[in-house]
C-alpha cells in the first residue's frame, strides 16, 4: 500500500508561565492511502495535539520540538507558514470537533465554501459556487442551493458537521484527519456521518487520521488503532487484534469501560484514578499509578515498545509484555480484563 503520512518520534511541547512540558512525547505511526487510523485514549492524552502538529495548527505555545513528519515523503516538519497553507487547503484537510466554532458565524455557508475552491482550485467565484453546490449535495444536505445563502446559526448541528466535510473534501485531498467528529451529536446522525466518511474515504482514495475516545466508533471504522496515554502510545495494531487481544492494561481498561448489551451479565470497569497532567513528573511508566499490574519496575524504569512475537503490527509499551531474549512472552503478562 502507498504510504501517504509518516510520523517518527513526535515530540510536542508548549510552553507556560512555569515552564515548558511535553504533550506528546516521542509517538511513532503511519497512514496508507485508503486506510483509516483511528488514535483513541481519553480526554487529555494528546490525540487532538498530534492531529494539530500533523496539520502545523499548534497554538502559538506550542512547538514540534523533535520528530519528523513526513507527507508523501516529503518532510514537513518545519514547512513554513505559507507553504503549510497550501499542502492544508488541497492536500491534507481537517473536520474540527465542534463545527459551530470551527465555521465563521458572519459569513455564509457558501463563502466558507467557495473560498478554499477558489484560492486552491483556481476557480472563478461561478465555478466555486456550483460546486459547492455539488458538494453539499454529496454529503447529504437537502436543499443545497438555499443553504449556500445560510449562516451556520441557522443549521442544525448535523448539518453544520456536514458542512465541515464538505468544505474538507471539496479539492479533493489525500488526507483526512478528524477530530472527534461525532460528538455532540445524537446517535442516528453519529452513524450517518461515519458512514458518509467511510464512502468519500473509499470514492476519493485517501487516507484518514481518526480521533477519537467512542470505542464504538472505532470498531466501526478503524483499520488500525493506536492507544495513547498521557502523551505517549501505548498500544498498536489492527483493529482485529487489538479489540480481540489487547495487550496493554490501559487498552483492556478501556474495552472493559464500554457497555456490552448482548451481555446481561456484563459490568462496567472503570479505569480507577485520573490522567496525569502534562506538568507532573512520573517516573517509569507513565500509566503506573492507575495499573493493578505494576511492579517496583514499572515504577522506576519506562518501558520501552515491543512487536508481540505473534504479530509484525501488533506494538505495545509495557514491561508486563516485554518480549524475552528466547522469543518468548514475560510469563507474567496481565490476563484480566480490568486495568
């Protein structure tokens, strides 16, 4: 498979009154043209912030302070401001979280549009218009042409997160990235908005970056996961293995976590404890606190990632599963499900 976007050892940090902290710290994955990646773990892990740095979004704090990030093979990394514009527009576009803030509320749908028609497409302000037009036609908007003349107040929040895919796919682009694009949402919309993706995904070829904390939503659409906690990641693989044999503690916890209501037997499992902030000093592994599992080892020494023996794809950062120098698993891999 073509490979479109590739991240080696991400470091992004942001700068405060009282220093400067490491949001995402050294986060390594790829995406394949026509494959979905979906980055889960919850609120505060640093999932939007890696989306963020891959789009050079960062808030004035924050920089990309060591990694590459490579798109087409091409690196990225420190593009400058002008050029960034151009690959965002046309080649890599974001759906925003909450679609009320991330559309201009003076300005009409069809200026929003048009304008990213118009400034990469080359297209004169009839063209853009029309497909435009074409566009909210596509991502299931009813009366399109009366839309274009709307403001984003009058739309329903359905229609506004439609209007945001619109606007990211109207030139076409290689690369998706989106940022819980289903919250807030009721759940009828939910679905018809992960399938609309899932069938432009397919139409157009290209690859997409999903972030998330719905487990659901991933079962539905993922190709592969990828698990972050507290800036790093944990866990990954495709979604077959990583739904049907997690390996690490804090993935378990979150499966354990989602409601199963063909199981009448089932009990949630909460994650006991609370993410760490990005300012606090751990030392060992950053999940140690919250982890049933962890030993005077994990407290002191950070683990590093491993390749699970059965699987080339299958990557996990935990000293419970560290692979020994036979081939074999650590004999004292967690098995229960509760983190």
């Amino acid at each position: 498979m073509e490979e479109l976007l590739q991240v080696d050892q991400l470091v992004t940090t942001f700068r405060t009154g009282t220093g400067e902290y490491a949001a995402v710290r050294g986060v390594s994955f790829s995406v394949n043209k026509g494959e979905t990646l979906c980055i889960v773990g919850e609120s505060g892990c640093g999932k939007s912030i890696t989306s963020l740095s891959v789009m050079g979004l960062l808030p004035d704090n924050g920089q990309v302070r060591e990694g590459t990030i490579k798109f087409q093979g091409e690196d990225i990394t420190h593009l400058s401001e002008e050029k960034r514009r151009k690959l965002r527009g046309k080649d890599m576009s974001m759906i925003f979280q909450e679609p009320m803030t991330a559309l201009n509320p003076v300005l009409t749908i069809g200026f929003q549009i048009r304008e990213p028609l118009m400034i990469h497409e080359r297209l004169s302000k009839r063209e853009a218009h029309k497909k435009g037009i074409e566009m909210l036609k596509k991502v299931g908007i009813p009366y399109p042409e009366k839309r274009m003349n709307q403001y984003p107040h009058e739309l329903s929040g359905g229609m506004r997160q439609r209007v945001m895919i619109a606007m990211a796919l109207c030139c076409n682009p290689s690369l998706l990235m989106a940022d819980e694009p289903t919250t807030a949402l009721d759940v009828t919309i939910q679905a018809q908005i992960l399938d609309l993706i899932q069938d432009l995904k397919d139409d157009l070829g290209m690859g997409v970056v999903m972030v998330t904390h719905d487990m659901g939503v991933v079962a539905e659409v993922a190709d592969r996961v990828m698990v972050m906690y507290a800036g790093e990641k944990v866990e990954e693989g495709t979604v077959e293995e990583v739904f049907a044999s997690p390996q690490h503690p804090y993935t378990k916890g979150l499966l354990a976590s989602v409601p199963d209501i063909d199981d009448e037997t089932f009990e949630v499992e909460p994650i006991p404890g609370s993410l760490p902030s990005i300012q606090e000093k751990i030392e060992g592994c950053r999940f140690h606190q919250r982890c049933v599992f962890a030993t005077d080892h994990c407290r002191k020494h950070s683990p590093k990632e491993t390749i699970r023996p059965q699987s080339n794809q299958h990557i996990v950062r935990c000293w419970l599963q560290e692979v020994n120098e036979d081939g074999s698993q650590n004999e004292v891999a967690p098995t229960s499900t509760n983190a």
